[in-house]
C-alpha cells in the first residue's frame, strides 16, 4: 500500500519537472521566436536566462511563425495579458493583474486543500490535481515575473490560421488535461481493501 508521504512525493515530481518543462519551453520561445536576446547582446546561456527574466514586451521582436506541421500547428511568440479564451480583457491592466493574482493564490490553495485529502490510494486524482497545480503555478509564475503569460503553441484548422485554437503553452496544457481528467474519474473515496 502507498504511503501518505508518498502523494506528496508524487506532487512534488510533477511540480518540479512540469514547472521546468514550463519556463524552459517559454524560454525556448524567446529564444527562438523574438530576437529579444540578439538584440540584447545576450550570447552566454548565463546572459540569455537574465535577459528572459528582466526584457518585457517582447512582440514587437516576435519573428514569423515557425511551422512544425503546417496545415495545423506552428509556433508564435504571443504575449496574454488574459485568462483563457481572453477572459478579463474588459478590465484595465491594473485591476486585472491584481484579480488574476488574487484568483490563482486563491486557486493554488484550494488545488493544495483539496490534494491534502486524498487517499493514497486515490493516485490517479493525486496525479491529475498535480498537473492543474504545475499549470496553475507556471502561468502565476508568468504573472508574477511579467503581468502577462508567454504563449507559444498555436493550432488551426486545415491551412487556415484565422480558425485556430486560442494561442497556449505547457502549463495550459496540464491545466487542460488535468481538469479534463478530473471531471471523468470516479468521485468519492475508494473502498477499503479486506483483509486476507
């Protein structure tokens, strides 16, 4: 039988490398598609991670899309300073940023409260509320360090980018597939085993 300990070693597994994946794809996407470091004179990997952490506003350097395959997907540097699918963009940046960060904390919190519970025997939930907590945290991290999200993934429809998924990045991604899988696993405490 798992241990209590070891949800939170799971968790923090999934923090960890989620998280790393995260910012190293966002810098990937510096890197690659803005000239944002070129044109900072950053060469060294040392000067490069400073200049993701301190240059802001980066698309007016955003290079042409990159297409990985290119009847549906390429990627695209893109800067939101909103939720998913442009949620909050009727607030002014202020308020927005103040509610956005208020709503993450509030939601990273209650992800941790409602993990604190699980069974160990309840892995695949321990699992899936560690992909929503990593994607939370990538994009408040995001928040935080710029008051907007790098995103970088775009998908579309047949050749045609005007009919496209909203732009998103890895943390969307464990955020969607997270609570995907949330809403399909079986609620409520898994049945205590009999003894032998």
């Amino acid at each position: 039988m798992r241990s209590a300990a070891s949800k939170w070693r799971l968790l923090a597994a999934v923090f960890l490398l989620g998280l790393l994946a995260d910012q190293a794809t966002k810098f990937l996407a510096v890197d690659r598609l803005t000239t944002a470091f070129q044109r900072a004179g950053a060469r060294t990997a040392g000067e490069k991670l400073q200049a993701f952490w301190t240059l802001r506003h980066l698309e007016p350097v955003a290079t042409e899309p990159h297409y990985v395959f290119r009847p549906w997907w390429r990627m695209a540097y893109v800067e939101n300073p909103n939720a998913a699918f442009g949620l909050g963009s009727f607030l002014p940046p202020g308020p927005r940023y103040a509610v956005f960060l208020l709503f993450a904390a509030g939601a990273l919190g209650a992800i941790l409260w409602f993990y604190r519970r699980l069974q160990p025997g309840q892995w695949l939930h321990q699992v899936t509320l560690a992909l929503v907590f990593t994607g939370a945290t990538g994009n408040f991290v995001d928040r935080l360090a710029r008051r907007y999200v790098i995103d970088f993934i775009e998908w579309y429809w047949w050749n045609r980018p005007d009919l496209r998924w909203p732009t998103f990045n890895l943390a969307d991604s464990y955020l969607s597939v997270g609570i995907v899988l949330l809403l399909f696993l079986p609620q409520g405490k898994p049945a205590p085993k009999k003894a032998e």
